[in-house]
C-alpha cells in the first residue's frame, strides 16, 4: 500500500525542513503540508498543501480520509516564551491538537505520528548536567507543562490502546531556512542574522546560559530515524531524550568572530532568562543512542560555518 504522510503546523522551523526532506524520499505528492497559514514559496510550489487548525478534529480528520493519511507528524505548537503571555492559548493548541492526533491513531484511523517535546519538560530541580533519560521533572513554564502531559498521554495512548506514536525531547534548533517564533533558544538562530545584516547582536540571555542545542539537519536527521525505526526497538514511548551540543552566548559570539572579527555582543536578559535557568544545561541521550542508533553530526563550529555560509549566500542574492 502506497503512503501518505500528513505535516501538521508544516510552515513552521522544523515543519518546512521536514516537509521539504519527506518530499524528496516519498515523492512530492505523498506528502501533505498543513498549516494554519501559507508557507514559503518552494514548500507551497512542491506538494499539496491545506489550510489546517491543528485544533479542529472535523477539518483534520476531512483531511485524513481525503489523502488516506496513515502517518501523521503534528508540529504545531507555542513555544515557551509565547507560551508565557498566552497560558490558557498555548494549553489549547499544544493539548487538543494532540488529542486530536492520538484519538485517529486510536480510532486506527493512521498507522503513525510523530509528536515533538523538549527540553522545556524539565525543571529548576532537574539534575542540570548530563540530564538523565528518567529524572525529577517539574517544569515551570506553560510550554513545559504542555510538553510533560503531553508525553504523559502518548505513553497512556501507546499502552492502553496500542497506538504507535513516537516522540523527542529537541533542544534548542538552529537553521537558516526558516526562523524560529516565540522560542527561549531563538537567540542562537537570530544572533547570525544579526552578526550579517547588522554586525551587532543584543542578546536576551545572559552570556554564561549554557544550553542544549541541535544543528537543524540533525533534528530532522533524528526525526525520520526514530519513525522508521522498528516498532520494538523504540521502547520509550513517552519521549527520549537528544543531544548534540551544549553553549552560552559567550561562546557562539566567539565562534561567529572567527568568521567576522568586529562582530560585537552585548547583553539585555529579559524574561526569557528565568525560563532558560530553569531547562537543563547538557542531556544525557545514551537511550536514543542505544534503542535506534542516534548520533548527532554538527558541533558548533560545523553549525557556525553552515549558518554563515547560507546566510551569507541568501543575502547576496536577495541584493
Ligand atoms: C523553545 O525555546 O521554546 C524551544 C524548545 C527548547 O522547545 N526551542
């Protein structure tokens, strides 16, 4: 039976590069973009697309049987720093979006989804440094709330109704497709926008925030890998965790100078700092490693040349 495959919240960071890579390994017409608005120009021009509230399981589940969808991946979410001045708007689409996704796999309605968390599922009383698989967890924001229960019901799903969802905890990611929105980990994306178009970045963080980061072409790298993994070897069915690498601002301001030497940072944390202070600094991903064969490719010198390069490349043309 051919596949078709389902991205919710497609125009998104993560969304529009996953899409694009599904796109080319299953055929452009087996993979249905969705979102709540348009997105850019090649992922609109590649493949069907549909205008889709990820909270409106009438319209999601028109879709479905329209496209015979059997595997769905739902990346519509608020990210934590919108998450903060909308509580009541992020718990409404972060948890009925998934309701919505978890009860077709119920319904056996499709076969699969994938579902993302985050780092942000820890709390100030996590252990911060090599964060363990299974820890205390108690977040403190809305997103993390959202992102905790979230991977709470995915696990009661998969157990009590035998639906095959499968799930990462991401880090912060850093791409130059498409910007991030309303996220505590942007800076590490808009401080090389910044380093070319203005040769000066303020950042929101404080300089010695270390944080967990990810390279995009490894988060998508991850993503497809735990889908096709066989079913039995995933054996976390709340969410594992993923790592790449760890910095502060300090240091992806030192690593930008080496390309442009009067590059300048300076620091203005806002309320974005108490939401960092209370994620993790470094996790610990020997599951993911173990269960189905992660591995990440992009440090952070490897990410600072990419994003310079691409960047640097899109500017050029645009003049
Ligand atoms: C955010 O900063 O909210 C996200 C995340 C770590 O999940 N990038």
């Amino acid at each position: 039976m051919e596949k078709y495959i389902l991205i919710i919240g497609a125009c998104g960071q993560i969304g529009t590069e996953l899409t694009m890579t599904l796109r080319k390994k299953y055929g452009n017409d087996h993979v249905i973009a969705s979102d709540i608005r348009e997105g850019n120009e090649t992922l609109m021009n590649s493949g069907p697309f549909e205008i889709l509230d990820a909270t409106d399981s009438n319209a999601l589940e028109e879709i479905i049987a329209y496209y015979e969808i059997s595997e769905i991946y739902l990346m519509a979410a608020m990210l934590s720093a919108t998450a903060e001045k909308f509580p009541m708007r992020a718990w409404n689409l972060n948890m009925n979006s998934l309701f919505n996704v978890l009860n077709l796999g119920k319904e056996k309605k499709v076969d699969k989804i994938f579902w993302p968390s985050s780092i942000a599922v820890f709390g100030p009383n996590t252990p911060k440094e090599a964060t363990p698989q299974n820890t205390i967890m108690e977040p403190s924001t809305v997103y993390g709330i959202s992102k905790q229960s979230g991977e709470r019901w995915c696990e009661y799903y998969f157990k009590n109704f035998d639906v095959d969802v499968r799930s990462i905890r991401y880090p912060g990611l850093i791409s130059w497709k498409t910007m991030p929105g309303g996220g505590t980990t942007d800076y590490a994306v808009e401080i090389y926008h910044k380093a070319l178009e203005e040769g000066t970045y303020n950042c929101f963080l404080k300089k010695d925030t270390v944080l967990p980061m990810m390279y995009m072409d490894d988060a998508i790298k991850a993503t497809l890998q735990i889908m096709e993994a066989d079913a039995e070897d995933i054996k976390v069915r709340s969410s594992y965790n993923l790592a790449a690498m760890s910095f502060k601002p300090e240091d992806i301001a030192q690593n930008i100078q080496q390309h442009i030497p009067d590059f300048t940072i300076t620091y203005e944390p806002d309320f974005r700092q108490a939401i960092a202070d209370s994620w993790p600094s470094s996790i610990d991903d020997s599951d993911a490693r173990a269960d189905w064969g992660w591995k990440a490719d992009f440090d952070l010198d490897k990410t600072t040349a990419t994003m310079l390069s691409n960047l640097k490349k899109n500017k050029a043309e645009a003049e």
